[in-house]
C-alpha cells in the first residue's frame, strides 16, 4: 500500500509538473516523441558491446572515445565509433559496409515547424529497429536553450521493442515510466 502511494505521489509530482499545451500535450512531451533515431537496426533484441571503452571528457556530457557494438544473432550489425578523445561531436556510424556519421549535440533542432527550447546531447545513440515502431534504446539529456541547465534525461531502454522510457528531470527526484503511446495518441 505504501508503495502504491509512493508511486502515486511521483506521477502526480511528474504530471503536475509539465507546463501544457492547448491539446493538453507539453512542449517537452511532444518533442521526446518527435525525436529521430540514429540508427536502424534489423530488429529489435540482441546485444550492444563496448568494444572500446567509452570516455567522456570533463566538457562534455557526450562519448568522445570508444565504440559500441550491435550484435544481433551473434553478428555484428552495427558499430558506432566516439572518436579518440577529441572533442568533436561528431560519431561514426558503420552498418551494412556504409559509413556515416551524425552528430551527438544538436543545439538548434525544430519540431513542428518551431525552434526547439532545447538543446540535446545524445549520450547513446537513438536505436529504432525494422520490426518495431518505436525508438527501442538510447539516453538523450535535454539542456534549456536559454539557460543551459540540466532539464531532464530520457532513457529508451535496452533494444527491447515496447512502449515504455524513462525519465529523469531536474525539476523533481526520482524516476518516471511513461508510455510513448499516450503523446503519438496527442499528435
């Protein structure tokens, strides 16, 4: 019973703090759901291994050394190169013999046709999957464009294909399980 209580009490303190729009959807909210991947696995499950350790450097809330490896049915899939200590956020993708790479910060970003209010900084790139509609892993923080202070870091889980992410935010402690359904259903 306490523990229901307890739970109740932090969605409540997450729910009642989230300014709303007129459709009843947060800014915030509806950009988490307009976030792109960065990389398409295909399909959703398997491994992801570092195979070079990952470093950040003290300016910086991004990789900038190492790799990470996708590993799907005991096969490379993917891989994602940080660099050697650099600072540079720029990340290498190789998929499929093809090199690409995107960047981690994305200081200016739009959504629905508006400038964001925030800046991003992927810390593990946004993973969607052929055979699932959603983003199935990655952590994006989110810093106020103004200000740069902390607003809140959404992880998408570990390459399962489900709903669900989690959020940490600045404004309140604690951790909240929300469904990326209940903001695709706002759109």
């Amino acid at each position: 019973m306490k523990k229901t209580l307890f739970s109740l009490a932090i969605v409540s303190i997450a729910l009642a703090s989230c300014k709303k729009e007129k459709n009843g959807v947060d800014d915030f909210s509806r950009e988490i759901s307009l976030e792109a991947a960065q990389i398409t696995l295909p399909s959703s499950g398997g491994e992801m291994n570092v195979s070079q350790a990952l470093l950040k450097s003290s300016s910086a809330d991004y990789y900038t050394s190492g790799e990470l490896e996708y590993v799907q049915n005991g096969v490379s899939v993917a891989k994602v190169n940080f660099g050697q200590g650099e600072e540079n956020s720029l990340a290498e993708l190789t998929k499929d013999g093809n090199v690409s790479s995107f960047d981690l910060k994305k200081d200016e970003s739009y959504f629905d046709g508006k400038k964001s209010k925030y800046k991003k900084v992927i810390v593990e790139p946004l993973v969607k999957s052929e055979d699932c509609g959603y983003i199935i892993a990655g952590v994006i923080k989110y810093y106020d464009y103004k200000t740069g202070a902390w607003v809140a870091t959404i992880d998408f889980g570990d390459r399962v294909c489900d709903e669900w992410a989690t959020k940490t935010a600045a404004d309140w402690s604690g951790e909240y399980v929300f469904s990326l359904d209940d903001w695709k259903k706002e759109k």
